[in-house]
C-alpha cells in the first residue's frame, strides 16, 4: 500500500484485490480493522486502502487467483463490515462507485 505502511514480522501470503477507495471503500477499512470472505473464510484487509485496490492476507486460506471474494454479505453483513469504520451501512452502500459489479439476492 502507499508509503509502506504494513510490515510483516513472518512471512505472510498476500492477494491484491482491485477495489479501493475509489470505489467507495473508505481508507479507514484498512490496517486490519476488517475482513472479506474469500472461499468462506475471512481474511484481513492489510496495510492502507490504496485508490484502486486492496491488499488482504490469505495465509491460512486456500485459494487461487480467480476465487470469489465476498467485500460485504455473508459472512460479514454490511453493518458490521460498516462498525469497523464506526459509521452505517447506508453510508457504506451509496458511497459505492458504478465501477462496482452488484449482485442482489432476494
């Protein structure tokens, strides 16, 4: 992320996810105050929300380049994912960017 700001003290395995602030997800997110799901296990989002991605430690989980991952639904709703930002889901959800693929289930 910008200026180096996550360091690791053991190796870690990182993804690089590309949505950002950019896209309505706010730099406050990042430095593991919250998770995304990636194959139904929650993984970190590490280091600063840089403007068109996100870095998220995947060491424990098993995926591949490819793999769904889940920003806010099941398993982390978007009010909580929302509370680590301490604001609200509405907030969070009309900040969204058009750049951002929606998928609704009724």
């Amino acid at each position: 992320g910008y200026n180096r700001k996550y360091t690791s003290n053991s190796k870690r395995i990182t993804a690089t996810l590309p949505i950002g602030h950019a896209d309505g997800i706010g730099r406050e997110y990042g430095h593991g105050k919250t998770f995304v799901s990636v194959n139904g296990q929650l993984a970190p989002i590490i280091g600063n929300v840089c403007m068109d991605m996100i870095m998220i430690d995947v060491t424990s989980i098993a995926c591949d380049e490819g793999d769904e991952v889940i920003i806010f639904g099941k398993p982390l709703p978007a009010n909580e994912f929302a509370e680590t930002a301490q604001t609200i889901s509405y907030e969070l959800l009309t900040g969204l960017s058009q750049r951002i693929k929606r998928i609704i289930v009724h």
